[in-house]
C-alpha cells in the first residue's frame, strides 16, 4: 500500500477541475499535525515474511538439486552411465536438506538479516544431511557406488553456494528493512499506562518487526497521554481510517483492558472496514487462556480481533492469476475492443477511451478506463450523477455497450498493466456514487469495508443480478452483502467460476444496466 496522502490531493484537485459545475467535494477528514507528519514519510509496499521465507526454500532446494545434479552428469554419469536413481538420491538430499534448515530454524526473516547464527546453524545442517546420506548409503551396501569425488564436490561446492547466497539474501533484506518494507507499522489504542506497558513491552525486543507509529485514543480528557512511552499521540479512534488511507498501517494494536468490553466494541465497529490486522493487547489482563489462544508478538499475548484478508500466498495466487488470465482475456478481446473502439469514435465525437475517478484498494482514488458511453461535451468523471433509464447523455452506442458491460472491457489494461484492479472483486464505487442524496457510505453501515480487498471488473454481486442503477436502499445493500461473502470465502476456484459465469450473467441478469 503506497502512501496516498500527495496523490490523494493530486486526484481531488483533478477530480475537482473535471467535475461538471456544482458536483459535490469529497469528504476529507482532518488529522493532527503529528499525523500528517507520520502520512508525509514515503512508505514503500509491504513484503511478506511468510512469502520471502518461501521462496527462500524454493530457492534452496533448485540450487541445490542443480549442483549436485550437474556434477553428477558433468563426473560420474560420463564413466559409469547414466541412472535416474542416483539423480533421486540428489533430489532426496535436498529435500533432507530442506527439512533441516527448517527444522533448524533458519528460514526466518530476523535470522536472515543476521550472519553468524544462520551460517553456523546451516552448516551443522548441511553436514548432517551428507553423514545421514553416507550413513543409508552404508548400511544398504552402496558405498562402493558412490563417487567420494562427486560426494566431496556436492559438499563444498553446495556449501559455498549456500553462503554467497546467504550473504547476499542478508545485504537483500537489510535493504529492505531500510526502506521500512517488513516491518510491521503499527498503531496503538491506548494513550494510558495500559499503552504505556504495552510500547515499553514491545520496545525491549531486540528482534521484533514491529514499529509503533505512534498511539490514537477514544478520549479527549486527562486521562488520555500527549506522549505515551515516548511515543506521540497522533489523534482520536475516529481519526484512524483516513490516517490508514494516507500511509501504510499493517497492525492495529488495542492496549485496553478485555474488561472494557463496550469501548471495544464501538472502536471495532469503525475499524473494521480497514485491511489490517486488529489485535487486542493480554498483556495486562488477569484473566489468562489457552497459551494456544493467544498469538504473539515476540513475547506479547495478544488476541485476534480481525485479520487482514487475501495476504501472504492468498495475495501472489490472486496476482497470478489477474495477470495471467488478464492477459490472455485481453489478448481474446482484443478484437471485439478494436470493433468497439470504431463504433465509438463514428457514433459521436471525442475520444474513444474515458477514465473517471473510482475507489480502489483502501479507499484510493483510481482511474478507470471505459469506453465512452455519454455524449463527449456531457462527460461526468466523477459519476456525480447516475445514469438512469433513457438518460439523453447516453449514446447510441453507449446505450448497447453499457447494457452488454462492453464498456468495461478496457479495465483489463487496470488489471494487466497498471495493477490497481482485479479481474474478480467487488465493483469500483465511483466517487460520488449516491442514494437519492446520501454518499453509498452513509446509506450502508460497514459499505467501505468493500475496499479490504483491490476491485475487480466484475465480481459476485454482479453475477447474482445486483449490477446496474442503484435505485433503492435495497440493492446497494444487497452489493455490500455479496461483496463481504466474497472477501470472506475468496479461492483461486470461487474467482475462476465467477469469471466463467460472468457472460452468462450478462445475458440473464442485465435489467437494471443503462
């Protein structure tokens, strides 16, 4: 999540220069000037430890398997003839390998930004797997089969590439740490000596990828702190959603008692629309679970409140499959785009191509491409007024393309080139998007929880017939509630069969598209 606080200007001052005379000016919040100082700092986007561990072990047993793999045809095979065994006995090792780095605990971001700890420890390791090896390969009787000259290369040879590529992972991940991307930021809920413990707790450990922003609190009297544990006080709990929609939050950190049961409560009902992690702080309570009930940071219990949704693998899976079904789809309709692109410039004049402002991930403001479906000079970039049945603004053409979501087809170049849309999620709202004279988010509680996740082109609102003019409170509740269904239940599969499902849908169910 890249910090949006200048492009968040950029887009309202353009939004605001394109909108048609009188068209409504987005809501902005007002934060503190110590949060505006935390929003200004440029924050790049988050890796995950989860993922980078993973690729490390991936890349661990290629390397490995390829050493030892290419000795083997480069010494023995030439001699004593080729043996698909003797290349599974490689691959075995590596894969014993493997196991023991993880069972040594070396695949672990805080290990990899160390040298000593992880050397000695892969090592130990890899020496082991080669005396287990020379152990089995005894006791079945094979020892005369083995090459000790290919045994003892694939031992140095393996072991001096481990540590090039430790060394290297080691200066790759200092220099990721620099530019802030595994740390977890994090906000406290608290200003009190409960947040106070809590800070103080956290800032003894030495290893943790934690890093405390600063704290925000329900309260505006005494009993709330300016400055908690050296950290400042960048706001109330109401600030919170626009100070996340302005620069990187991963964690929200609640440093109240489990006691004050009714604070919480009213807190999480407007924190929950967020795409972090919201966990409760146990490191105070009396009351004690399950050491399994808990989970920790370092040495902190802490309970689960909310969780952050599609992250880590979830996340590369859905990028996977965005851009490479996005791109093979747009590689289908490129034709169908090219006949459409004609039609559009012969029905009227002006350009073929019209972005208007929608939400995207987190409540950002994106542009979206479209075919233009309105008359050039009758244009509406921020959808301040829907289109309705029969709207004059609409064209002959518009009138067919926006009934069959023909209209739609150049968000594929969002989702293939520019990455800021999905091929399956829920809709991008546009920005003045309205219900009679309410915003959608004041029409439907949790409406902007939508955005935990990027939009897509279609999504399973859509293909269940909730697409189209929004009329009545009914059907953007109706959005929302298939909207949240999918963000809960999302899979590689459930995205599939939307897309699949998608043409029929617009056969069946495009009553309400104008």
């Amino acid at each position: 999540m890249e910090p949006v606080n200048a492009r968040l200007m950029l887009d309202a001052a353009a939004a605001s220069a394109t909108a048609a005379p009188g068209a409504p000016v987005e809501r902005r919040r007002r934060l503190s000037q110590a949060a505006l100082l935390v929003t200004s700092q440029k924050v790049g986007r988050a890796y995950s430890p989860i993922v980078i561990a993973g690729i490390v072990r991936i890349a661990d047993f290629v390397m490995l398997s390829c050493i030892g793999v290419g000795l083997y045809l480069g010494y023995v095979a030439p001699m004593d003839g080729f043996q698909w065994g003797f290349v599974a006995a490689i691959l075995m090792m590596t894969l014993a390998a493997v196991v023991c780095f993880q069972a040594a605990d070396i695949y672990d971001v805080q290990i990899f930004r160390g040298q000593l700890r992880q050397m000695t420890r892969m090592i130990s390791s890899w020496a082991f797997v080669f005396l287990l090896f020379i152990g089995v390969s005894f006791f079945v009787k094979l020892g005369n089969e083995i090459s000790r000259l290919w045994l003892s290369a694939f031992f140095f040879v393996g072991l001096a590439t481990l540590i090039s590529a430790r060394l290297f992972l080691r200066t790759l991940v200092r220099y990721w740490a620099r530019q802030d991307r595994l740390h977890r930021r994090t906000i406290v809920v608290g200003a009190d000596e409960n947040g106070e413990q809590l800070i103080a707790a956290l800032g003894v450990q030495t290893d943790s990828d934690i890093d405390i922003l600063g704290v925000f609190d329900d309260r505006n009297d005494g009993r709330s702190l300016e400055t908690c544990a050296g950290k400042s006080k960048l706001g109330r709990v109401d600030d919170i959603v626009e100070f996340a929609r302005r620069t990187r939050i991963d964690l929200v950190l609640f440093a109240l008692p489990i006691s004050a049961e009714t604070r919480i409560l009213e807190m999480l009902k407007k924190l929950w629309v967020l795409p972090v992690d919201i966990r409760l702080s146990a490191h105070t309570n009396k009351l004690r679970f399950r050491p399994r009930s808990y989970s920790y940071l370092g040495k902190v219990p802490t309970l689960d409140m909310s969780e952050a949704p599609i992250t880590d693998w979830d996340l590369v899976m859905k990028w996977i499959f965005d851009h490479i079904v996005g791109a093979i789809v747009l590689l289908l309709a490129t034709p169908v785009m090219a006949l459409v692109a004609l039609a559009v410039k012969l029905d009227s004049p002006g350009p073929v191509l019209f972005r208007q402002k929608r939400f995207g991930f987190n409540n950002e403001r994106i542009d979206v491409f479209k075919f233009r479906s309105l008359y050039h000079d009758q244009a509406d970039p921020t959808a301040a007024k829907v289109v309705t049945k029969n709207d004059k603004r609409v064209t002959r053409v518009g009138r067919f393309i926006r009934k069959t979501s023909l209209d739609e087809l150049p968000q594929l170049f969002n989702v293939v080139f520019k990455s800021n849309l999905s091929l399956v999620g829920p809709r991008p709202h546009a920005v003045h998007g309205k219900l009679e004279s309410r915003l959608f988010d004041e029409a439907v509680d949790g409406y902007f929880a939508r955005h935990r996740v990027k939009p897509g082109i279609t999504g399973w609102a859509q293909i269940n017939g909730w697409r189209g003019e929004i009329d009545n409170e009914e059907k953007i509740q109706k959005r929302v509630e298939f909207d949240l269904y999918y963000i809960e239940n999302w899979s590689v599969l459930f995205d599939l069969f939307i897309l699949l499902k998608t043409p029929l849908a617009l056969l069946t169910k495009s009553g309400n598209a104008y």
